[in-house]
C-alpha cells in the first residue's frame, strides 16, 4: 500500500520560525532554573506581580479553578480524549499521537526540571516549572500546529496563530496559578517556555517516525 502520505504535523512552512523559537524557550527555561535553584522565596518582580494577583476573590477565584482544572489530571485526561477522539474521526493518526506525546513529554519534562531545580513554594513543594501552565501552553500550541496544516496557512500567519495561541494559553493558566497562590510568576514563564521548547521537537520527532515507517513499509 503506497496512498497518500499523511499530512506533516509540524508544518513545514513553520519550521524555520519554530526551531529558534524553541531554542530560545530552552535558554529561558535553563536560564531561570539557575537563578532560582533552591531558592524558596519570590523574586522581585514575581513579589511585584503576586502583589497585584495573588489572592483572587469570587467571582475571579472560581474562574482561576476552572482554568486550573484544565491541567488537573481529570481535566488534562479530559482534554486530550476529546482532542485524540476529534484527530480520529478526521483521519488524522498523526496529530493524535502528536497530541499524546506532546502533552506527555511537555509534562515529563517539567517533573524532571522540578527536582533538579529545587526551587520551592508553601513548604517543601516543588514550583519550578509550572507544569499546569506547560500543559495548557501544549496543548494549544499542539491545536494551532494542527488548525495551521488543517487550513493552509502560510508562514506568517501560521506562526502568528501559534505564537497567539500559546500566548492566551500560557497567560491564563499563569494567572491562575499565581492568583490561586500554587506558583510563583516566574515558574508561569518557566511552563510557558518549557512547552514552547518541547512542542515542536515533538512534532518533529512524529513526523520522522511516521515518514521513517512509511519508507520502510515501501
């Protein structure tokens, strides 16, 4: 059987844009791992921003549980059913095990950053990546990738789509976070980043498996 090959996950047109991209969500990443290694308190401008955030009241508070529900084990298993499900019907095996592994090792990544950073919050708990924001950021950074293929973008507004994407994502679930006094700001970013990071490494390792395979069974 030769059919048709799947579509790309990673867009071709986005990968030159991408990959810098991730490279410099990486230094970040390391970068604020270093200056808060061991560190148990908030810095000076996570001390700015949790002056104005920390503590949400009702009705913002119950908005802040519901994005945090999100990235909840319930509610990551929840999204990533409905999402796999959708790739499914749409004939699209990729995106789904892109949206599988993506999620998975954006999340992996950030529990193994945790330890190796030690940076702590309310005790002896670990902060550093968030990986509720990581999680959020991901997967809609995984859904814009996929809408970029599904409708033709091009390179400009494809990157623009992503990049927005990841923005709302990764702001939202920041904000909850540090409104609900579970991160500091800057382990917000270090989430956002970190997704940033491992998104497109994932897609491109799902397109050369996929491809690898295709060639092989050819």
């Amino acid at each position: 059987m030769s059919g048709r090959p799947a579509p790309a996950v990673l867009p071709v047109s986005l990968r030159a844009c991408l990959a810098p991209i991730a490279a410099l969500a990486t230094l970040v990443v390391v970068v604020l791992g270093v200056l808060y290694a061991g560190d148990s308190r908030p810095g000076t401008v996570d001390a700015w921003i949790q002056s104005a955030v920390d503590g949400a009241r009702p009705p913002w508070r119950d908005v802040a549980l519901a994005i945090d529900f999100l990235a909840e084990p319930a509610g990551a298993v929840l999204l990533v059913g409905v999402a796999v499900t959708g790739c499914l019907l749409l004939r699209r095996p990729r995106a789904a095990v892109l949206v599988v592994a993506g999620s998975g090792l954006t999340v992996a990544a950030t529990t193994l950053i945790k330890p190796v950073v030690g940076r702590t919050i309310h005790g002896d708990h670990l902060s550093y990546p968030s990986g509720h924001t990581a999680f959020l950021t991901a997967f809609a950074l995984m859904a814009a990738l996929l809408a970029t293929g599904w409708l033709g973008l091009g390179r400009t507004a494809g990157t623009s789509l992503v990049l927005v994407a990841a923005l709302v994502a990764g702001a939202a679930m920041g904000w909850a976070q540090v409104a609900l006094g579970a991160h500091y700001p800057t382990d917000a970013l270090g989430g956002w980043c970190t997704a940033l990071a491992v998104v497109p490494a994932s897609g491109w390792l799902v397109d050369w498996m996929a491809d690898a395979s295709r060639r092989k069974r050819r």
